[in-house]
C-alpha cells in the first residue's frame, strides 16, 4: 500500500537553528515528490518537485534531498517567518497525490 | 505565474441552501482538482477533471456537484449541506492529469461554514 509519513509531527526551533524534516515513503512507482508549505488559512504554496534518487532543490533558506526511501527538507539559520507547515506529497504509479500528515514548524526569534 | 484563484474565500450558508465555489486558472493547465481539508488534517482529493471531462470522483456524496465550463474555470455547486461538511475547500491545477508527475498548484481556498 502506498503511503508516506512524515516526522516529526512538531519542531520548535530558535532562530539561526538549522535542522531537518524528515518524508519517508512507500509507493510503487515514483512520479514525483513535492514539498509545499501551508500558513494557517491558507491553501499549500509549492515549494519542491524531485523526481529522482540523488536530486537535490534549493530555495533561499530550504534545501531538499531525496533517496529511494526518503526525502528531506533541510532549512538553514530558519527565520520566525519560515513558521508554517510543511507537507510532502508523492504522486505514484496509480495517480493520486498521497500526502503526509505534515511537520508543524514554530521558529522562535 | 502560478496562481489559481478562487472565490468567495468564505462562504456561510445553511443547511437548506445552494451556493457555488468558483476557481479560475489561466495557465494553460488542463487538469483541475477540488480537495476537502479539515483543521489539522492534509487535502483530501474529492474530484480530478482532466481536458474537461471528469476523470475522478473520490466517492462524494452528491450533495457536491462539481463542473468545469471550459479549461480555465472550475466550480463545485454545494446543496443541502451537513455541519460536517465545514472546512477549506481547495481548488488546484496541474498541467496535465495524473500519473505525470507533473506540479499540482493550489488556491487559496473557499473557508466554508455549514449552519
């Protein structure tokens, strides 16, 4: 069964705190894994599209990676406006796109 | 540009009511989706339109009756809703359908209270 689970569930961190969030998945059939972020009310901004083993994404603070197993979003010196959700989604073989429950990030200055 | 837009961004109504959630696209995309999202919870897919004809219905209750007038637009007519029906209503779109990995952009969303 294809699925995707993301960790952790909450990261608070302090400004200038580099870490990782982490999107492990099973599918059958990879077509893409996307990252986006959601602000509170709001609908999900794309971030990231990785099709591959071994590609990597940046954008200004954001780094993403991906394995054969996992994907990571790596955020760098984070800033309180990097605060948000992040989802990971990955479309399969069969079409739809499977989301994770998301990573709640807070960045406190 | 990346924007779809949608429209009203909240929306109240009643039970017994008819109202309309709208999207429009102009990027030349020719997939178009509706997701349901709870607080707290990821988008849930609820119909895919792919070149205009819908290709996927995720078992919704009739109640919503989406449509798609033209490659651009999108709505989702809501009628006799439930309480539980309140939630962000997403709109999305995607170059072509599914299985091609190809980006799917999301709205801003229609907040909608059911009372």
């Amino acid at each position: 069964e294809d699925q995707v689970t993301q960790s952790p569930e909450a990261l608070r961190l302090q400004e200038g705190e580099s870490s990782s969030l982490n999107c492990s998945y099973t599918v059958s059939g990879l077509r893409g894994l996307f990252w986006y972020r959601q602000d509170p009310g709001k609908g999900p901004e794309f971030l990231f599209t990785l099709y591959s083993a071994g590609e990597e994404k940046e954008k200004e603070r954001l780094k993403a990676t991906l394995t054969k197993k996992e994907s990571f979003l790596h955020i760098t010196a984070p800033k309180p406006e990097d605060s948000a959700t992040y989802l990971c989604a990955v479309q399969a073989k069969g079409g739809k796109l499977i989301f994770g429950q998301g990573t709640e990030l807070s960045v406190k200055p | 540009d990346t924007e779809v837009t949608q429209t009203p961004k909240h929306l109240v109504m009643g039970m017994t009511n008819k109202k309309s959630l709208k999207c429009e696209q102009h990027m030349g995309h020719r997939a178009m989706y509706w997701y349901k999202q709870k607080a707290k919870k990821p988008p849930e897919l609820m119909f895919v339109y792919s070149y205009e004809k819908l290709s996927i219905n995720e078992s919704v209750p009739s109640r919503f009756s989406p449509e798609c007038p033209n490659s651009s637009l999108l709505n989702l007519h809501l009628h006799a809703l439930q309480p539980e029906d309140s939630a962000l209503y997403l709109c999305a779109s995607s170059l072509q359908g599914l299985s091609t990995g190809n980006t799917i952009y999301f709205g801003e969303g229609s907040w909608l209270t059911v009372v």
